[in-house]
C-alpha cells in the first residue's frame, strides 16, 4: 500500500474574561502554549496517533482552560485520551486550572473515512483560558478598642496592703462608652469593699486613658490570682490576670541595756533588728521612745532624733533574707528611778515587733 503524508497544523485562541487591571504592567499574567506531535507518515487505511501538549509557561494560573479539536467531516475518530465531550464535529476537553509550570497531554487516534480523497489528516486545536483578576478594597471599621495594663509592686506580704495601679486606654477610633473596670479577689485577698470590685468610668474619647490605684491585703502566704476585666459597648472586653507571689514576714526586734546605773552616767542601748523570711524586707522604721530619766546624746545608723517627743528613729530600707542589724543609742542617767526604754519595729505601716530595757537609776552614794 502507498504511504500518504499526514499534514498537521495547530491554532492557539486565548480568550480573556477577567478585570483588565490584571493585565496592566507588574500583574503576572499567564502563558498557554499548544504543541502537537505526531508521525510524519501513515499507511492508507491506518489511524495517526497524535499528541495534544498543553503547558502554562506563564507566571499565573490559567482558569477555566477548554481545548477544542475541530475534526473535518471527512475525519474519523478511532481514539481519544482522557475521554471528550463531543458536540457538532468538535471534541471539548475541560481541563479546570492550569497552574505555572503545569502541562497536560491528550492523545488523539485519528483516520480517513472510507472513500475520502484527500490525502492528508489536518488537526485544528483551539485553547480558551481565562486569568485570575484580584483587587483589595479596604473599608475601615470604626470602633472602640480598650487596652488594659497593671502594675504591681515586685512582691506582697501577708497583713501589709498590696498597691495595684490598672491603665486603661482606648486604642480604638471611636470613643469607648459605658466602661466599666471589674477586679475579682480570690480567696486569701481582702478589700474593705468585698471580693467583687466594680468600678464605673464612663467614656473614654479616642487616645484617651484613666489610671485606678487599688490596695489589697493578703491573708496569707502563696500565690493570689487577681483577675480584671474592662468592658465597653460595641468592643471586645479586655481582660488581665494578676498574679501575686504573697509571704510570711517574720521580722523580730530585741534589746540589751545597763540595768543599773547613776545620775550623769553614761548609757548605752543596743537594738537589734533580724530578718528570718526567706526573702528581703523593705521600708523598715525602729522607733526608740525614751523615758524622761535618760537624756538623749547620739545614735547610729544615721537616726533623727525629734527633742519634742523624745524619740529616736532609724529608718532602714531593706533588710536581706536572714540578715540582722544592731542599732546603738547613747544617752545619759539624769533622774533616779526606774526608767523603761521601749522599741517599735514596723514594716509598710505595720507593727512586727517591740522591746523595751529598763534601767534603774540608783542615788549617788553620799
């Protein structure tokens, strides 16, 4: 039998539905190209096989993408993979999206008809895609924002008020109405006004912020969870929870003076102050109240001295962990009698511990 040539051709159509923005300078776009390959030559009465290379070069996904083979009256369809839909002497291939890079390959099985007499098998293939099309349009929303910060001292004691300080400030772009500041206590807190504490701020323009002080005092030793919420309308609340790390102060003073002495001696206190927490304490204040037999001459450690009431005091900022320290006092007998030296030690305006020496002032022998 006498070979006939195959003559194969292909068209690429491109068709694009989408917002021509997309295809202005800067957009990716994508890139659909169609190749066919098939032998150069058959035997009449043999079907041609030919490949369908559909690849996106492009830098953005092609949408949509159909393929149409137009087949002449005069072809014959023996094959096809994947499976067409055919409709009026074409097969439509829906492939969906093309992404970057991606290629697919149909496979096509083609012959004359019986009694045709042309000598050639001529392959149209046309490609529809559509690109993608984005644009962000941005619509602020106005609206309040509460922001909510706490301050709290660095530790707390049980007896010895504890200072909170809570921030609240509207970050938002509207003002923030109807606030309200709500503080639960746990167990082991106490306030004068109970557990609950509610308190009403009104409205807070843009930018704007209130500051609220808070004094709790802890029952006793361990960890206290505090919990704040600030609620407005038209916002989501702002909530914070505050943890306080609560300890046993145990602070002691003691005292050791003359017993005995005589008019126009010299007498000499030593007050001694101990820490037996195991952590620093602070805002230390021993106050010496002398009697009215001994007249006061100098003290340590920087002490003030007030003439009007009598009293020595030192004030001590902090003291460490197990630490002690020995405050002297110098003063001097000028009546007979027993005279009672009394010492106050206090923390934070809270009273830790006293002492007292009693010295007896004998009369000068004749």
């Amino acid at each position: 039998m006498q070979a006939l040539p195959i003559w194969y051709a292909f068209t690429v159509l491109t068709a694009i539905s989408a917002d021509p923005s997309a295809l202005s300078a800067g957009h990716p776009k994508p890139n659909v190209e169609v190749e066919q390959r098939s032998p150069e030559s058959i035997e009449q009465g043999s079907a041609a096989t030919i490949e369908i290379i559909i690849s996106n070069n492009g830098a953005a996904p092609a949408l949509r993408v159909m393929v149409i083979d137009t087949l002449p009256p005069e072809h014959e369809l023996v094959e096809a993979t994947p499976e067409p839909e055919r409709m009026r002497g074409q097969l439509l291939w829906s492939l969906g999206t093309l992404a970057p890079g991606e290629q697919r390959v149909l496979r096509l099985r083609l012959q004359l008809k019986q009694g045709t007499a042309k000598p050639r098998i001529v392959n149209d293939v046309t490609v529809r895609y559509e690109l993608s099309a984005s644009n962000t349009k941005v619509v602020t929303v106005k609206r309040p924002e509460l922001l909510l910060t706490v301050k709290q001292a660095e530790g707390a004691a049980v007896g010895e008020p504890t200072p909170l300080q809570f921030t609240l400030r509207n970050a938002g772009t509207l003002p923030a109405r109807d606030v309200t500041l709500q503080t639960l206590l746990p167990p082991g807190l106490r306030h004068p006004a109970g557990a609950d504490l509610e308190n009403e701020i009104g409205t807070l323009e843009v930018g704007q912020s209130r500051t609220l002080d808070l004094a709790v005092t802890p029952t006793r030793a361990g960890e206290a969870v505090v919990r704040v919420c600030a609620t407005a309308r038209e916002t989501a609340p702002a909530e914070q929870e505050v943890r306080l790390q609560v300890h046993q102060t145990r602070l002691a003073v003691s005292g050791n003076g003359p017993s005995v002495c005589y008019p126009g001696w010299a007498c000499a206190y030593e007050w001694t102050v101990r820490n037996d927490d195991d952590t620093t304490a602070k805002q230390l204040r021993v106050t010496a109240q002398l009697p009215e037999g001994i007249a006061f001459v100098r003290a340590s450690d920087g002490a003030a001295y007030d003439a009007e009431t009598h009293r020595v005091t030192w004030d001590v900022p902090e003291l460490g962990a197990g630490e002690k320290r020995t405050l002297v006092l110098n003063g001097v007998a000028r009546s007979v009698g027993d005279h009672d030296c009394q010492v106050l030690l206090t923390a934070g305006g809270k009273t830790f511990g006293q002492a007292s020496c009693r010295t007896h002032v004998n009369k000068a022998a004749e």
